[in-house]
C-alpha cells in the first residue's frame, strides 16, 4: 500500500452511509458506542495510556494544545497530541515528541488497522465509523504503541459525543471558550452550546477555563461540581503588557513575563490558560516559559513572507475571525502606505455575512473569492456565493473569483506590491491549500 492509497482509504470512509454526528441527531451515545466497540477489537489501546489531557472550544483549542505539549516536551515528558484539522498533510494529525507520525508509520497503521475495520462490520451492532472516529483511534494506537506518557487531544467538535470524548479517563479537561460554532449540532445560544461542551468533565478531574461570561463560567463550574471536579478560571485580570509584533506575542502573567511566537492578544490569552494548567500539574517555571517560546503555531497568523507581507490564518468562524481582524490590525499597524489584499474561502455551513462584514473593516484594495479547498470530500462556499456578499457591504475593493486556490494565490501576487499585506483567511484549509503552494 502507498501513502496516497492509505490516505485515500481513510478519506474515502465520509462516503460511506452511518449515522453522522456532524448532521445527524444532537443527543445520541452511538458515536462513542461504535467507537468503543471498535477500540475493543482492538484490544482497548486507550487504556495503556497513563495520562489524559482533554481540550474543547470555539477558538483557541488547538493553540493552548500545542503550548501545552510544548511545556511538557520541554519538562521531559513522553507527550502527543492531536490536530484538527490536519495543517498541510494528514500525518500532522498525530505528533509525538517533537516529531509528526512519519508515512511509513501511517501506511503501517492503516495496513493493521484496515482488516479489523472489516471484522468491526462484521462483528458490530453499530454501522460503520466515521472518517474522524477513525483519526481518533488511529491517535490511540499509535500513541499506546509509543508508550506516551501523556496525551493531550483537541475535540473535533462539540464535547459530550465527540469522539475523542471515548478516552476512559482525564487528568485535565479544559474548556477554552464557547462561542456560536457548529449551532445546527450543539445548539442555538451560548449556553446550550457550553452545556454540550463540559460534557468532557469527568469524575475527580481538573477543570479549567478561560471563559469570560459569568454565565459561562457558572455552567461548567456547576458541571464540575456535579463530577466532584476541581474548576480553575484563568483570568484576564492577571494578564498585563500584552505587546505585539511580527516577533510574536510578549505579556506578563501574574507578575511573570512571557514571550510566544503567536501574534494576537488572544495568544496570550491561550498561553496564559496553559500556564495555569501546567503550574497544577508541578511543571517547573523554567518549563513553562521555555514551552510557551517554543511553542509552534502553524496556520494561525502565520507569517511566512516579508515582502510582499504574507499572513496565513485558519480562522473559520466569527469568533476567529474578529480575533484575526484585530491581531492583524494590532501587529501590523497598517496605514495608507500599504494595502491591504484578502484571498478568502470558506466551508459552506457558516455565517458567511458576518465574516465578511468583519473583514471589511481591513478595508482591503481586493478580494480572491476562491473555495476553501479542492479536496472532494468537503463541502465548501462557492465563489459565486462570496463575491455578491462583499458587494452588498459597498466595498471599493476589487473583487475576483477562481475555483483553484492556486489561481487565486497567482492573481494577488500579481497585484500585491512588495509593501503591500496578503491575508489568506477563512479556514483552515484554505491556509493548508495556500501554504502548501508557497
């Protein structure tokens, strides 16, 4: 088997009719049962892991997952992790160490794992898993098979019947924030949503947060009390000097100065949760601010060229969005002098409008409507769809369209003095599809 037709069968299971926990009924246990059942065929992998670290939350899951595996690789600790979505390639999903799992790893794991799948069909009551219940598994037994000490994996979505919510028990579960995401599944306001999430809580845990709603902050405190867990609020109050630059992101965090290479206040905000939680678990200070430096954040303000200026950014919801419009225009303090250009593609379940109102405010001189990837398996916003929209907010940018990234990434290079700013916004896989081309 190649690596192109291991990753091609792994794809190649969203064709496949189930039970979808991304469209189907909001309340159903059979998305952890199925799971579980195959986990069992297995010979229960998620068991010989000592340690669990359990993160959900509108935005900032997958920074605070990447400081945390950062602090704890540099306290000597045999850490992983997961993604999702995967930066560029799908081995990025799964890291140990300082290292992604390598593709003849994951050849070899779905070599192994693809006849068990069949005798899952054969065996199960359930109907056949979902293309993330497999990365899930797969983040399992290959984190068993490494003999890791701990395990720190972000939620897909949601929280209660998210796949990675099968681990059998939790040293830290972390709840980031809660914002309007995904509301067709987890619910219409706020507190529905938050409700789905603290579903992670588990028994004698220890929780933590970064919410700043009282309300918010009172469901999940109220769900950890029910669980007989520890619940601890990382303050804003206690975050101060927050300075930002192309370097990164320098702030003082209860009376301790740190320095991070994600630009925006909300990384520091996102640091300073993973401050608190590797202080709960004794990391030593020395650690924790060497972790936080070193710290790697792909795709999320990702600065990967000078001239022009080019800022690759996975934001995919208005939360996201808001924080990068804000990062962008805090770091980069842009004037008259510089442009400001904006390659924009989106997944075809979000608030288009609202995104595109908030990027408005970049006032940008153009606009590259394109998808948000070319994978066929995803559902994206066409391009058709986004240009009418910047139209109705009376920009004088000008707006093109294109079905290939690619051609939308040619186009504004094209136009783009060496001065001038690129933003590729609007998910994640665009930023993937666009990095991967430069």
């Amino acid at each position: 088997m190649t690596f192109t037709e291991a990753e091609q069968f792994l794809y190649s299971l969203s064709n496949l009719p189930r039970k979808e926990y991304m469209t189907g009924p909001r309340d159903c246990d059979e998305y952890l049962l199925r799971l579980q059942f195959f986990l069992d065929i297995l010979e229960n992998p998620e068991k010989n892991i000592p340690h669990y670290i359990h993160i959900p939350g509108t935005s900032g899951k997958g920074s605070t997952v990447n400081c945390l595996h950062s602090i704890l690789a540099c306290a000597g600790k045999k850490v992983a992790s997961t993604t999702s979505p995967h930066p560029t390639t799908i081995t990025e999903r799964w890291k140990v160490g300082n290292t992604f799992m390598t593709k003849k790893e994951f050849i070899d794991i779905i070599e192994k794992l693809k006849p068990k799948l069949d005798e899952y069909i054969r065996t199960s009551p359930y109907d056949i898993l979902s293309y993330f219940d497999m990365t899930t598994a797969i983040a399992l037994y290959y984190f068993a098979k490494k003999k890791v000490d701990w395990a720190i994996l972000e939620v897909g979505c949601g929280g209660t019947y998210d796949a990675t919510n099968v681990i059998p028990y939790k040293d830290v579960a972390v709840i980031t924030n809660i914002g309007l995401d995904h509301t067709t599944l987890l619910g219409n306001t706020k507190t529905e949503i938050a409700k789905r999430k603290a579903g992670i809580i588990t028994d004698k845990t220890n929780v933590f947060s970064a919410e700043t709603s009282p309300q918010i902050v009172s469901i999940i405190k109220k769900s950890a009390e029910k669980k007989h867990s520890s619940f601890t609020l990382a303050s804003k109050k206690d975050l101060t000097n927050i300075s930002i630059d192309l370097r990164g992101t320098t702030f003082t965090f209860q009376k301790k100065q740190y320095h991070t290479t994600a630009i925006g206040k909300h990384q520091a905000t996102n640091a300073a949760l993973a401050i608190c939680i590797a202080r709960s678990l004794d990391i030593k200070k020395d650690s924790i601010k060497k972790g936080i430096a070193k710290a790697n954040q792909p795709l999320r303000m990702d600065v990967i060229s000078q001239k022009p200026l080019i800022i690759i950014d996975g934001a995919h919801n208005p939360d996201k969005i808001k924080t990068t419009v804000t990062g962008v225009t805090q770091a980069f303090r842009l004037d008259h002098k510089n442009d400001t250009h904006l390659i924009v593609g989106f997944s075809g379940n979000k608030d288009l409008k609202k995104m595109i109102k908030q990027l408005v405010e970049l006032k940008p001189v153009s606009v590259a409507c394109t998808r948000n990837t070319i994978n066929h398996f995803r559902k994206v916003a066409s391009p058709s769809e986004l240009a009418p929209l910047w139209k109705k907010e009376k920009t004088n940018a000008r707006l093109e369209q294109f079905l290939d990234p690619a051609d939308a990434l040619a186009c504004t290079l094209k136009i783009a003095k060496k001065n001038d700013l690129i933003l590729v916004t609007g998910s994640l896989f665009l930023a993937s599809e666009i990095k991967g081309l430069l």
